[in-house]
C-alpha cells in the first residue's frame, strides 16, 4: 500500500491519508469578505485531501489585500464558511483555516467595502502595484506604523478568529508565516524600522510572530495550530539577512508549544536546505511543499522525512487528485489565465 495514501496523526487530527491541499489564493470571496457559494463547492470538490488548507483568510478589517478575499472577524464571516467545511467534511477531508494579514501589501481602493487601515511595522510602503476592481493597478498604500494598542489588537484578532474557525467546525488553523504578510514584515529588516520591543535585533523582531503563535496556541489548543514557513523568501519586498537563524528561532517557539505542524516550503536559495533546517528544529509533524509530484512525494513520506506532502497546483486542475494518484491516471493542466479572476470558470469547472 501506498504510504502517501495511508493514514495519519497530525497534532489532534486525524488525516485519512498524507495528500494536503495548500492554501491558495483564489479570489473568489464576497466582495465584503464573506466565503461564497462558490467556494464552497471547490473545497468540497477537493475534499478527498487528507487535509484541506483552506485559502489565506484575513482575521480583521486591517488584513484585507486582495480584491475577493476571505475574512473572519464577525460571527456573520464565520457563518458564512460553515458551508465550506461542512463540504470538506462530507467528503472525508480535514478542513484548517489559513490566517493571513497582508499589512503593507494593500490598497485602500480595496477596501471601499469592508473599511479599515492599512497597517505594518513601519511607514515603509511596498513597492510596485496591487490590483483592484474599482480602479485597475494601483501603488500600495504608505502603511501607518502599528502602536502597542494595535499589535494588542492584532494578536486578540487572530486568536478571534480562531475560535470562529473552530466554531463553525474547522479542525485547526494555521498560521501564514511567509510571503511578505504581516508576521514577515516584523522580521523583515527593511520593513522594520521599529525600536521599541519589537524592532532591532532578531529576537525583538520574531516577537510578534512568537506572540502570534502564543495566542492561536491559547484560543483553540497547540495540536490544532500549523505554522507555514519558507526560509528566504524575498516575495513582497522581504529582506532577511539570516534566513536559517530566523527560521530555526520561529521553528524552536512552535516546537516548544508543542504546535500540530509546521508547513515548509523549499527555500528559493539554493544552499538553504529548508527541510533539513525544519527537521533538526521541529519535533512535530512536518508538511512539505513545493514541485512534489506523485512519486516524489511518495519517497518524502515513505523515507520519513515528512509526514505528508502538500500539492497546491495539481489540486487546481485535479480536484479528484486523491483519486488520480491511487489509480496512478496521468494528472490534467490548469488555466493560469483564471487562477484569480470571478466565477466558476478555471475554478470549480475542472
């Protein structure tokens, strides 16, 4: 029998098999932010995973980035993706929420409907442009620096939010660590220009990310938090001048509260050996991502170095991939022309 196919033990939760599908964006949320019909069904479509990650979900008004995305910070938000677990659910799956706060990358633009700031370490704006519906591209906005009051804000949203995601069903939440959001932008040494408690020197810097953890481990219980990492990933303007020291401090805190999982992508530096570096630091259960095909993923599991592989392209074009890897049936391409536009089409149509 196929290792890749069996089951596992992931913190409290129990995955029929070790085929993860990886939280991707989409967009093809409300334009308030509310989880749609339409999402519901993908999910569901895709819920023979052993686990679903379901897409970066912004925990406040503050968080909001892309046009179309997810949010959680009202029990009508919550209510509205009782729908897509319960589609997860149906079909034998895990379901765990992605949290996710864009700070910096942003535009009020985007905003028109759900309100709130735009928010980061530091009045450092990210350079380059974000789309939106209402005007077309537009520059990111200048973020306003985050007072004490805010980051105590920030830390009681998530938690929020978790226990939201918990009462609507969702078996755990997983914290998006990477990809220049707002844990990354605290410990970007470009994007932090801080010097209170949580500026400066690096263990300064991981405390809002540490303290992001501590409050997700008090509100729904360590064995149904993940952390999602990728060592050295300069996306959205992310400088990071010591990428395995940084990494191995966030992988130790989680260890040390005893999370389900850490979520590990391969570096984009090609000395950094990102599994290596999460395997010596994080005692839990690990989840690899990143090219894995079938087979491959097959040998990650099977020589031990994971305990299961996410796959997020395949799952897009292959919302039957569970199925496609047992029989072993030749895996189908995805339109990347609709990977981000509305409606079904290059969505839920495969």
């Amino acid at each position: 029998m196929s290792v890749l196919l069996s089951p596992v033990q992931v913190g409290a939760m129990t995955l029929p098999n070790r085929v993860v599908m990886a939280p991707m964006t989409r967009n093809r949320a409300e334009a308030n932010g509310h989880a749609s019909a339409l999402m519901a069904q993908y999910y569901e479509q895709r819920g023979r995973a052993g686990m679903v990650v379901v897409e970066g979900t912004t925990p406040s008004a503050d968080g909001y980035a892309y046009v179309r995305m997810p949010g959680l910070w009202s029990p009508a938000h919550a209510e509205a993706f009782r729908a897509v677990v319960q589609g997860v659910h149906r079909k034998g799956g895990v379901a765990v929420l992605q949290l996710m706060h864009g700070g910096r990358v942003a535009s009020s633009k985007n905003r028109d409907v759900v309100g709130g700031r735009t928010v980061a370490p530091s009045a450092v704006a990210l350079e380059g442009e974000i789309w939106t519906d209402a005007a077309g591209m537009q520059p990111h906005d200048v973020p306003e620096p985050m007072t004490i009051p805010d980051i105590e804000e920030s830390l009681e949203a998530y938690a929020k939010a978790a226990r939201w995601a918990r009462g609507v069903g969702f078996d755990g939440v997983e914290l998006h660590g990477t990809s220049g959001y707002l844990p990354s932008q605290f410990l970007s040494e470009n994007v932090n220009q801080r010097s209170d408690a949580y500026g400066g020197s690096l263990e300064n810097r991981a405390r809002y990310f540490v303290e992001l953890m501590q409050a997700l481990v008090e509100a729904v219980g360590a064995d149904r938090v993940g952390l999602r990492l990728c060592p050295g990933n300069p996306y959205n303007g992310i400088q990071d001048s010591d990428p395995v020291a940084s990494t191995r401090l966030l992988l130790q805190e989680a260890d040390r509260r005893g999370l389900a999982y850490a979520h590990i992508m391969r570096s984009p530096l090609p000395d950094l050996d990102a599994l290596a570096l999460a395997r010596d630091s994080f005692q839990g259960a690990l989840i690899v991502n990143d090219s894995y095909q079938p087979d491959t993923a097959e040998q990650a599991v099977a020589s031990g170095l994971a305990s299961a592989v996410s796959f997020g392209r395949h799952f897009i074009g292959n919302p039957d991939l569970v199925e496609r890897i047992r029989s072993g049936t030749p895996l189908a391409k995805f339109d990347r022309k609709t990977l981000y536009t509305a409606g079904p089409r290059g969505y839920t149509d495969y």
